[in-house]
C-alpha cells in the first residue's frame, strides 16, 4: 500500500533537449528511478533525512559531511546532527577550493553533501569532483545524499546538472524542499530514490502517513504541470539578480569599499564578504551588536574553532527590503570602519 505519496513527481516530467527532466527543476527523471513527496511536518528536510536514515542504516560505520574545518550542512545542520547521531557517527571533512577530497572519506558509507551550492562557502562542486565522488559511491558500495537546497537560484550561465542525472550506478539520494523557491512555510520536501531503494523504502517503512494535505499535493502538482513553477523561478532569479547587483554595486562604490572583496556572488541567495583587517571576528561582531546589528562570520561554522579571523562576512541580501538594507549597511560599516584597512 503506498501511503507516503498522493502525487508522484513522476507524472509532471515534460520533454526538454531530448531528456525527461522534471519541468523547472533541472533534474533528470529517468524510468528507473521512483520519485516521492513527503510531508515534513513542521521540520522541513529534516524530516527526510530521518526518513532516509530509517531505512539507509549504514552497516559499519559513519555519515560523513563534507564541511572544512566548516558544516556543509545547511542552515539546519544541528537538526541534522541529531537525525544521524541515531545512526553512525558523523565526522565532518574539509572544503578546499574542489570540494571535498576523496581520500578524506575513509571509511564512510554515506556521504551527505551539496554540490551545487556549499553552505556556507557558496562553493560549487566542479565537475571533475563530482565524478570522483560517484566512483567513490561506486567502488566502495557507498551511498551519496544530495542536498540540492538552492541550486534554482543560479544567477549566470547554465544550470548545473545535480549529481543524480549523471548518476548511472544508482548511488544518489537527491533530496529538495520547496522551501527556498516557494515560501519557508510551505512544508514539503522530496526525494528522488533509485529503484532499489524504493522497494527498501516501502520495505522499511511502509507504514509511514504521508503530513502533507492531498489539497496541497495536488494543487502543487497542477502549478508545476501547467508551467507556473517554472515562470516563477525566472521572475525569482530576476527579482533577486536585481537586488543582488544594487548591492553589488553599493559594495563597490562605498566608503568602505577598498576594504570589500566579494566572492561567490553568482548563485544561491546569499555570498562572502572578505574584509581587510586584523580585528577578530569577534571583535567586528560585538562592534556592529553595540551598534544592533548581528551579523555572521564564516567562523561562526567552523566545527573546530580554530579561529575567529576568517574576516569573511555571510551576505544573505533577502531577508531585508531596500529601505532597511542599505541603513542597515551603513551603520554596520560605520561601526566596522575603525578596524578595516582603507
């Protein structure tokens, strides 16, 4: 009995270049792979990633995050550290400038990773390292769960094809949430399974009761199918291009400018900010908070706190509208000025 899914993705794929690819999702469909959607209940991806570790119980060992010296995880990772914690141990490996690297695995059997966007680095998995790490999953027997949470989002060039549609041994888990592109409170996540993995799925957890609303699946299915998913996700990346290069731009031409280098600006909602000093991170935090600003270092996700001088700021420029963003900024770099380099 299939209770997990009341809509399967499976039936909104269209035709494009000659490839079934899910219609605004840039991910590849093919016939032996099983496409779910799940209700997370108020936990978001979380929820899925318990459900993939109900039934993907590594036999010997370790879930491995890349991460650096940083989580890889996104937002949620202390939510996900409890998830796998009921399963293996989970060390973090470090981020280069290539990604992760494969003699780092060990002996892991699952990887969990974002190859399309690193949070927080904003690092994008180049397309030799993603080869290594499918024949990594390949030759070992290991699995590898992508966490594509905001690969839609990319701002110039092509899309990047996931991991999954080059995946030819079945060894990708590739898991999303509508969260990002739709609305935070918009609680559905999905996963794309291999078909052996599937009949693992119902095998294991038949009895799982899908949370989210049949009025709600089919209302998505319908706004994917007739194209609407699609044309929304373009006037996203114009809206958010827009205000990127404004901020761009204001980065570029204030006070604080000779100071600011930017990186990783080109995909996702969110790149690094490089600021020329030799302050602490703490101390530019406690200056902008004297000032009511929070903000966040690239430090404040290391896993081991081996520094506070990343001197990297995270930018995440969509949560404020103009009239408060950029009064926001020009506090902040008021506060900032003393210690940077001018």
């Amino acid at each position: 009995m299939d209770n997990s899914v009341i809509v399967s993705l499976r039936d909104i794929v269209v035709e494009f270049d000659g490839q079934r690819i899910l219609d605004g999702l840039n991910l590849d469909i093919h016939d032996k792979e099983f496409v779910t959607l799940l209700g997370p209940s108020g936990c978001g991806k979380t929820t899925t990633l318990r459900i993939i570790g109900g039934f993907l119980t590594p036999t010997s060992g370790t879930v491995t995050f890349d991460g650096k010296t940083i989580n890889d995880v996104p937002p949620y990772r202390r939510q996900i550290n409890t998830v796998f914690q009921r399963y293996a141990l989970f060390p973090h490996l470090d981020v280069y400038d290539q990604g992760l690297r494969i003699g780092d695995i060990g002996t892991a059997q699952v990887l969990h990773i974002s190859p399309g966007h690193h949070f927080p680095t904003g690092l994008i998995t180049p397309q030799k390292r993603r080869r290594e790490m499918l024949d990594w999953a390949k030759k070992t027997g290991g699995f590898i769960i992508e966490d594509d949470y905001d690969s839609e989002l990319r701002f110039s060039g092509r899309p990047i094809p996931p991991l999954q549609s080059i995946d030819s041994a079945e060894k990708v888990i590739y898991i999303n949430t509508f969260s990002k592109t739709l609305a935070p409170t918009f609680r559905i996540s999905y996963m794309v399974l291999p078909a052996h993995l599937a009949s693992l799925f119902y095998e294991k957890l038949g009895f799982y009761s899908c949370t989210v609303s049949n009025f709600e699946q089919f209302t998505l299915a319908k706004f994917i199918e007739d194209g609407y998913f699609e044309r929304h996700i373009n006037r996203m990346r114009t809206y958010y291009r827009t205000k990127r290069d404004r901020l761009l731009h204001y980065l570029a031409t204030c006070k604080a400018a000779p100071a600011l280098t930017v990186e990783g600006e080109n995909s996702g909602l969110h790149f690094l900010l490089h600021l020329a000093t030799q302050a602490s991170d703490t101390t530019l935090t406690q200056a902008a908070l004297a000032q009511g600003i929070q903000i966040k270092f690239l430090s404040d996700y290391y896993h081991a706190k081996t520094s506070d001088r990343s001197h990297t700021l995270l930018m995440n420029y969509t949560g404020l509208p103009d009239d408060e963003l950029y009064p926001a900024l020009e506090a902040l770099f008021s506060a900032l000025e003393p210690y940077l380099e001018l």
